[in-house]
C-alpha cells in the first residue's frame, strides 16, 4: 500500500519511498502514466540493491493520487513533484524524469536547484503541450478545444483527453523560450525510433540548456517506452555515471 502526502492545496499524493545512502533517485513519471511502470519499478529495485534511496510517486490525478486527471495541468504537477522532492527526501536528489517527468524535472531545475544533485531524462517532452499538442491541432481541433477539450488518439489505451486548461497552463510553464540553466550534471536519453518525441526535440533541448555538464546519449531502435532490457540498462548507466560524477 502506497503512503499519501497532502501537499498545501490539498491534493493527496500517493508514493512508495525507501531509505538509503545518498544522494537518492526520485522518479518523475509521464503524461497519464504512474508509479507502478516498468521503468519506475526496475529503478526503485536497481535502488534497494545499491542501498539507495529512492522515491516514486503519483501526480495528482493520476495513479492512487487524489484528484481527477481532466482536472489537472503542468503546474499542478509540478507543484505536486516540488511538494514530494522537497517533503519526502533527505538532501539533494537525481532526479530521473520520463517524457512529461523530464519537463518537470527542467522545471525543477529552475524551482529547487539546491534539491538536485543531477539529472537523467528520459525521452524528454519539454513544451509538448504548446509545440506538439497544440502546434500539431487542426483548425477543428482548436475549435473543439475552445469549447473545453479535444480527445487524441493513445497507443496506450483510451484516447487522451486534453483540456483547454492544460494548454493555457502549459504556457506558463515552458523552458525552451527563456534560459535553461543546469548546473549540474546532466544525461539525456533518447530513442531514434521514439514515435512520439521527435528526436529534435533533444537536440533542441540539449542546444538550448547551459551547464557544466551535459550529454545526449541516442540508442538505436529505442522507443517511446525505453522499457526493454537495453534501454533499462542504459538508464542504469547514466546513473552510475552522474553518481560518480557527483561522488
């Protein structure tokens, strides 16, 4: 059974968290996705073998959290991912942030830098609401959007729908318009075979970010999900080298 913290709107967050040595991992999850993924699953064991701390949790509206998921928007998910980093861990932390996860773990990075040791994204999604939802609508779309929302298609399950709040909101909070400082290090991992993040949005992203220590680390045939043997164990690498990087 998962633990819940109530963050100060009132919204309840389910995790499971672990102790250990630091600096620990805490694993931001994507877009209608939660806690109990193949990816977030793998790396809390990968954690306990190492004695590790780690974190996972669901944003509001998704998973075991409070909340309907219509409802909610990138600043209240990054608001719940401030609350759980800041509320549940001991020191700075690597984040590991996955599609959505990595535009919330940027977003972080500008809110709460002293909270973060270094950081692994993961087929990251930054501005996805602004330059992939509602830069690819057609004129239909956007007018159904107007009206309150607009249904996509998932290969995940059933069609996402997307809200008119969670486009206005998207836009204040996008990273790749203003300068992106992350001064610490910092692995980005990308699939070229990732259906629904273009791989220039990596180099966008790695191009626009400043740091001391940044890499794009690209595997062949990768998709979206990064969740075969491979992919997981490329994500253990990044790891391992931030956690030597940052002793």
């Amino acid at each position: 059974m998962p633990s819940f913290l109530q963050t100060k709107s009132g919204r309840k967050l389910a995790y499971h968290r672990h102790e250990g040595h630091g600096p620990g991992l805490v694993f931001l999850g994507g877009f209608k996705s939660d806690m109990e993924g193949t990816k977030a699953i793998h790396l809390e064991a990968w954690a306990r073998a190492q004695g590790r701390a780690f974190l996972r949790f669901d944003y509001s509206g998704h998973g075991e959290s409070s909340e309907r998921f219509t409802d909610g928007c990138i600043g209240d998910w990054a608001e719940d991912a401030e609350a759980a980093i800041t509320k549940l861990t001991d020191g700075p932390q690597i984040l590991v942030g996955s599609s959505m996860g990595g535009w919330i773990s940027l977003l972080m990075a500008k809110r709460i830098p002293e909270k973060i040791a270094a950081l692994v994204t993961i087929a990251a999604a930054p501005d996805f609401t602004e330059d992939s939802m509602w830069g690819g609508f057609s004129d239909a779309q956007k007018t159904e959007l107007a009206a309150g929302q607009v249904a996509l298609p998932s290969d995940y399950g059933e069609p996402y729908i997307i809200t008119k709040k969670l486009i206005e909101d998207g836009r204040n909070h996008l990273v790749l318009r203003s300068p992106l400082e992350l001064p610490f290090p910092t692995r980005m991992l990308q699939g070229t075979d990732d259906a629904d993040v273009d791989m220039s949005v990596a180099l966008r992203l790695i191009a626009h970010a400043t740091g001391p220590d940044m890499r794009l680390v690209v595997l062949k045939g990768g998709d979206h999900r990064f969740s075969d043997p491979d992919a997981l164990k490329l994500i253990e690498d990044a790891i391992r080298n931030v956690i030597e990087v940052t002793g």
